[in-house]
DNA sequence: TAAATCATTTAACAGTGTTAAGCAAATATA
DNA sequence: TATATTTGCTTAACACTGTTAAATGATTTA
C-alpha cells in the first residue's frame, strides 16, 4: 500500500516530465525561428536543442505541422489575451477600438514570429489546418460589438459591421505585412498611417 | 565561307533553343505552382515537365531561388503594365486612382501565384532578394504622381502622398492577402471593403 | 529472478537542392 | 579521314529534410 502511494507519486511525477518535454519542444521551436527564422526550422534542430534525438518529438507531436499549429493557437490565444486587455483599459468604445488595433499592431511586432506563421507572413503556414482551429480566429466578437457600439447599430450580425470589421483587418494587417517584408516606410509614415487609418475609420462610421 | 554561314546558323539555332528552353522552366515551374502550390514545387519536377533531369536546370539558373526570383519579377512586370494600363483608361485622377487599384486587385486573384510569391502570401518567397530586384517594385511614381494630382500637392516627394500612398497599398495588400488565406468575407462584403476604401480615402484627401 | 514494459537511439526510406563524375555524340583539328 | 576536343546530358553522390521501424538497454512488474 505505501508501495502504491508512491507508485502514483512516481506516475504523477513521469506525467510532469513529459509535459515539460512538450512544452520545451515548443519553445525550443520558437527559438530556433527567432534565431534563423522559419525557414531553418527543423525536427533534428529541434531534437539537438531539447538533448533528445528527433524521433522522440514524434511521441509528443503527431509531427512537424503539428507543432507549427500548436505555435500558432498559442499566438492567437496571446493576441486574444492583448486585445481583450486593451478593450478593458478603455470605457467609451471609440477609444476601445482605437486601443485594439494598436494592441494588434504592438502584438505583430512583439512576437514577429508567431505573427509570421498566424497569417502566413513570409511562411507557408499549413493555412487550412489552421483554419480549422477554434482559437485561430480573432475574437470577432468583441469587434463587432466594439463597432456597432461606435456605429450605434444593435445588430451584431449586420453586414455594414462586418464591412468596418474587414476595413479594419485589412488596413492593419496589410501595413503590418508590408513592414514584415521591410517593403515598409519609417516609423512616423507608419504611425500616421495607422493612426490616420483607424481614427479615419472610426469618424467615417460614426452616425452623423 | 558557305560553311561559316551554317555554322552561324546553326548556333543562332541553338541559342534559339536554349531561350526557349529558358523559358519552358519557368513555365513549368508555375504550372506546377498552379496545379500543387508552391510547397510542391521542386527541381525534379520541373525536371520531368521539360523532359531532361535535374542538373540541366543549373545550367540555366543558378539554383530555385533564382527561378522564384525570375517568376517574381515576371509577376511584378505583368502588375505594373496592368497598372499603366488602368492609368491610361481614364482621364481624371480620381478615376485614374480608383482604376489603378482594382486592377492591382484584380491581377491578385488572375495571377495568385505570382502575387503569392511576389509579396511572401502564405510563401517563403526570398524577400532579401527580391528587395533588391529593381522591378521588384510598385511603380511608385506612377501613384505618387496621381496621389499628388488629387491632392493638389506638387511635391511628389511629400511626406503626405507617401503616407497616403500606404494607406492605400495597405488596405488593398491587406483584403487581398486575408482572402488568399480564405480568411475573407463574401464577394459582396470584399467589394464594399474595397471600393469604401479607395472611394473614402480618395475623397478624405481632397483638399475642401 | 524472469518477464514485460518503457524510454531512447540507431538505421533506414523517400524526398529535397545541388555538385561532380562519367559517357556518348557532335564538332574541331591534324 | 583519323584523332582530339568540346558539348549535352545523365548517373551517382552528398548533405540535408520529415518520418517510421527496428534494436537496445534500463526500469518496472510478476
């Protein structure tokens, strides 16, 4: 009997070794992108990283795609996260909105990599896979309610909101592939850019 | 001397076969990319569509690269011809604008490999050297040009023009490179992004 | 102590881009 | 015409890639 306390002690303790094995396989992914980007990214490199020959990563990850899809949801639950926490530091939803798309922007900078493969950014990204994913999706919702509180619209499905939304998103993301390719401008055409874009958008939808 | 001339002849003859064999490889190469996307694409299989084996293509191009390079500058060749071709259609600028970005539109999707390659959607698309092709580039005076007729502005150098150039680009780039990634709306909604945008920055940099 | 399971590695396969060696036909030279 | 030489092309090879199967050695179970 105490034999069995710490057999499961022993289990429970295996358990939280794999764990970390997998979480390590994934950040030494992500690190092997920062340092060389994604085109060098490969299972042997990562086996060397975690001290593990690379068969072993396939008992964690059904394989290579696998972890770029994993790296990818834990991108889109972080942008998620930052604009959830840009929504709240605001009250009045122009400004909510407004604070949104800079976090969007701030994220794709801030985690370039993650950005990169999210969006298929320099990357072939298992595009479809990814599509299929329940968080690889920008928290819609909050958008749209954001929107149709600045355009003053109750319907939450109204093609007119989904029309802002996709202004929005495309504005966005497109200065921010353009910058990723370093096709870009300087910093301040950037920031006017952006700052026009939004605050553009934002007047244009406003109930006169 | 009757020799001579054959022997000219006969060399023009085979120069003349290797342009076209020149040429076969990259069309090969994008049927492929149209038939498989560009993960498929490889040098044996351009080998087998043209009907010798791989090693003969480094005769011709030093390596993949440069034939993604090639089908770049293809494609950017091909865009900015459209784009004069939009400019000449129409007399006013506003229409000359409006024209010249449904036709960037409009090639994306006629030509969604080469857009693919030439601005990294969803492909690693060897960004470095292509920033250094000199085709590799918007015919950016054409828009500074038209951008500054609009706004009434002479220098065409002008901090504004540039920032609104990007608004543009941005928003165009960006619908287009969210839809090759079949993250986009209907076909309605994607027209009414479009033809908002370019309608509404047109009109926002009018001078009153 | 013997059997069974587990963790891990080595070896292998089919594919990739790329280069060097080889071969056979066409051409140039004597 | 006979002998070199160049040309066009292929086969073979190297170092990679993702991935799987077999082997090995340690750990746990009976």
């Amino acid at each position: 009997m105490i034999y069995g306390v710490n057999k499961m002690a022993s289990k429970e303790r295996i358990q939280r070794l794999k764990d970390e094995t997998r979480i390590n396989i994934l950040d030494a992914a992500l690190q092997i992108v920062k340092e060389e980007g994604w085109q060098a990214l490969s299972m042997r490199k990562i086996a060397d990283v975690i001290e593990y020959t690379a068969p072993i990563i396939y008992e964690y990850y059904a394989n290579k795609e696998a972890i770029l899809l994993e790296l990818a949801r834990k991108g889109y639950l972080l942008l998620a996260k930052d604009l959830r926490a840009a929504h709240e530091q605001h009250a009045l939803p122009d400004k909510q909105l407004e604070a949104m798309w800079l976090a969007y922007w701030n994220f794709a900078f801030a985690n370039k990599e993650l950005y990169q493969i999210m969006f298929g950014v320099t990357t072939n990204c298992c595009c479809e896979e990814i599509n299929k994913l329940e968080e690889a999706v920008m928290p819609w919702d909050l958008f749209t309610d954001v929107i149709g509180k600045v355009m003053h619209i109750e319907d939450p499905s109204s093609d007119l909101i989904c029309t802002k939304y996709y202004t929005f998103w495309s504005v966005v993301h497109g200065l921010v592939s353009i910058n990723l390719l370093s096709r870009g401008s300087s910093d301040e055409i950037n920031r006017q850019v952006l700052t026009d874009a939004i605050v553009g958008i934002i007047r244009s939808i406003k109930p006169d």
